[in-house]
C-alpha cells in the first residue's frame, strides 16, 4: 500500500467517523434534551458529572458524562 493510498483511507476513515457522530449527535439530540428535562423535574441532580481519567502518557484530564 502506498503512502498516499494510506493517507486517503486514514482521512477518508476519519471524516466519516465525524459525520457519522455528528449525524447521530443531532439525530438524538431531543432525546437527551427529554433525558436532561425530566432529571430536573424529578430533582435527581446535576446532569453531569465529571470523571478524572489518565490520559496520553498517563497525563490526567477531567471528562464529563451525562448522567
């Protein structure tokens, strides 16, 4: 496999990767919305909360989750 052949294939694997995910993000979107809205009716707290993760050579970063 040539080089260019690899470069393509990476960046063609990484776009529909992004619009795959952005598709689905907007897709369920008033899912999460619906999710978001009745956790603050029914007063279960926060809608997220953060998580402390090892990172790239073990560096720490905080990521936050929906509950």
């Amino acid at each position: 496999m040539t080089l260019l052949n690899r470069i393509y294939r990476s960046f063609g694997k990484r776009l529909l990767d992004i619009t795959v995910s952005l598709a689905l993000l907007i897709l369920f979107s008033p899912v999460i919305l619906l999710i978001m809205g009745v956790q603050r009716i029914v007063g279960i707290g926060g809608m997220f909360f953060s998580q402390r993760r090892p990172g790239h050579k073990e560096k720490p970063f905080v990521m936050l989750k929906f509950k």
